[in-house]
C-alpha cells in the first residue's frame, strides 16, 4: 500500500492577493510500505509541502494521491481526513506548531484521549513514549513553554509516537537536537521500521545524518523530485548531492571510489555485486550504509 502521487502539484495561494507560489511541480513518486525513506533538498524545495500531503493537512492543487487505502483526487471533496490522520502521524517542521496544551502531558495524552482512549490508558501512553525517547517522565508535568528546544522537539515526537500510527511523516525531526540525541532517534526510527513493520519518512537537510538508516532518498529541488533510490544509486550520482546543497558524506565517497576501481579493474561486469557488497559492508562500518 504505502504512499502514491501521480502528478501532484501545489500552488500556495497567498491571502489578500492574487499572487500564487508553487510549492510542488508534477511529483510522481511511490513510497512502498514498511520502508525508511529520507527526504532531502535545500530550503524551499517543497519537502515540507510534500509532507504536509502525506496527513492531508495539504491537499493537492493537482493530480491525485492515495495513502494506505485513502484516495484524494484535486478538485474533490477529501474525505476521511480524521481516519487517514490517525494512521499517519505527522511531526511538523516547527513543534511548537503542536503543543498547545497547559502540560507536555497534557498534550502527549491529546490524540489518545480524542480517539477514544480513557484518561489512564492515554497519560500511562504519554509516559511510555517520553521514555522511549529518553526523556524523564516528570517532563510530562512541565509547560512546553518550559522545555529547551532539543526536549521540546523530542516531546513533539512522543505526540506522534503515542499514536501508534502505520506511518510516521517526521518534519525535521532531528533539527535542535544534540549529536547523541539525533542519532537515539534515528536508531528508535530504524527500529519502529526494522521491528514493528512501520513506514518512515523522514526530511533531513544532512545526508551523513541518515544515511546509515534510510533504505531510499528521495532529493527535492524546485518543488519536483530530482532523485529517488537507494544508496547505491545515490553512490552513481554524487554531482546531484552536491548541486543539491548536501556535502557527500565521505562513506559515500568511499562507496563510490571503490566501486569504481574495481570497474576499471574488471570492465566485462563480472564481480560487479560482489564489488557493491563489499563497498557497502565497508562504508558501513566508516559510518554509512543501512544499519539495523
Ligand atoms: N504558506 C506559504 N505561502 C506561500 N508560499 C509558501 C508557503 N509555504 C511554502 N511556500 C513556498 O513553497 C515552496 C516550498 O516550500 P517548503 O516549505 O515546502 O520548502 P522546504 O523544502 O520545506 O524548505 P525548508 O528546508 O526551509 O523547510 C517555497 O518556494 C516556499 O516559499
Ligand atoms: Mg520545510
């Protein structure tokens, strides 16, 4: 099932104006289900347009989508936003778009308590998925307005998390975290994916950040989608990192160099998968390639 998009597109309206933005350009793109992708792309690209599509807080200007078995078609009236919304969580590029409550519990407990759960079930929720995050339960009493932005933005994930959703639509989620922190939530990420069956889709603006976790990358530029594979693929195309604003991680790099030695080496393709596998292995244990 997954995500699919035939031809999306999506013009921002601005109010008080006839002025129009794009904000996507002809997407066509298929997110299997079950899989860890990336989203990347410099500012502006559209990687937060394209998310807010994928809960139905956007709905495109045109073309069509389907989500798990939700269809939306541009021009028809969207229905069963609440249920497509309780199977996709979306984390936001700004959290404290999302905490609105008088405490971090309070807020954490909110999509529970709305889809019926009892005040104990949602609170003894709330706390399991703050402690998945390494976060200290007795933040749940704290005013969002209290919490630093590293903690406020792991709180804001905990709202998605609680759902329990089939797909998880992270915004940034990583932005204003530590080094250590950042990669605890990519691993818990990897995990929901590898373990529970979960599909992940994740913007980053720092390719070396998930590149050990994704298993496909998706590069935004414009509004349209300039690349969408794995990481040997992205291997063959490093000028596109780079003119996509991205430093090539080094383990890509390496990936790269070697892969193409041995090519030299063997130019007939013989020992072409073998050459592949040992590049990834070793690039792995540099730091990039899937890690479980
Ligand atoms: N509310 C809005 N009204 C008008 N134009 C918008 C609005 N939001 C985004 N845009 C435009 O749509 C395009 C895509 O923006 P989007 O926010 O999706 O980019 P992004 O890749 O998420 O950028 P960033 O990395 O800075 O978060 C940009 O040209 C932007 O100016
Ligand atoms: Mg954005």
């Amino acid at each position: 099932m997954g995500i699919k998009l035939e031809n999306i597109s999506y013009t921002y309206h601005d109010s008080g104006s006839l002025k129009t933005h794009l904000g996507l350009e002809d997407v066509d793109l298929h997110i299997e289900e079950g899989k860890f992708v990336a989203v990347l792309g410099v500012s502006g690209s559209g990687k937060s347009t394209l998310m807010q599509h994928f809960n139905g807080i956007l709905l495109p200007t045109d073309g069509k989508i389907r989500i798990l078995d939700f269809h939306y078609r541009a021009g028809e009236k969207a229905t069963q936003i609440q249920e497509l919304r309780k199977r996709v969580g979306l984390l936001f590029q700004f959290p404290e778009h999302q905490m609105f409550e008088e405490t971090v519990g309070k807020d954490i407990a909110f999509g529970p308590r709305n889809f019926g759960a009892t005040e104990e079930e949602a609170h003894s929720a709330a706390r399991h998925a703050v402690e998945q995050l390494g976060l200290d339960a007795s933040i749940l009493e704290l005013s969002p307005f209290q919490l630093s932005s590293g903690q406020l933005r792991k709180a804001a994930i905990a709202t998605v998390m609680v759902m329990d959703p089939d797909i998880y639509v992270l915004d940034e989620p990583t932005a204003s975290l530590d080094q250590i922190s950042r990669e605890e939530v990519m691993k818990l990420l990897r995990s929901l994916c590898t373990n529970e069956g979960r599909t992940i889709v994740v913007v980053s603006h720092r390719l070396e950040e998930v590149l050990p976790y994704a298993d496909e990358f998706v590069i935004m530029g414009e509004g349209r989608v300039k690349f969408h594979g794995d990481a040997a693929e992205l291997m063959n195309n490093l000028p596109l990192i780079t003119e996509s604003g991205m430093i090539v991680p080094s383990s890509l790099r390496f990936m790269h160099d070697f892969s193409e030695r041995f090519q030299t080496s063997f130019p007939n393709g013989h020992y072409q998968h073998q050459v592949q596998d040992i590049a990834e292995y070793v690039s792995k244990v540099l730091g990039g390639g899937r890690r479980a």
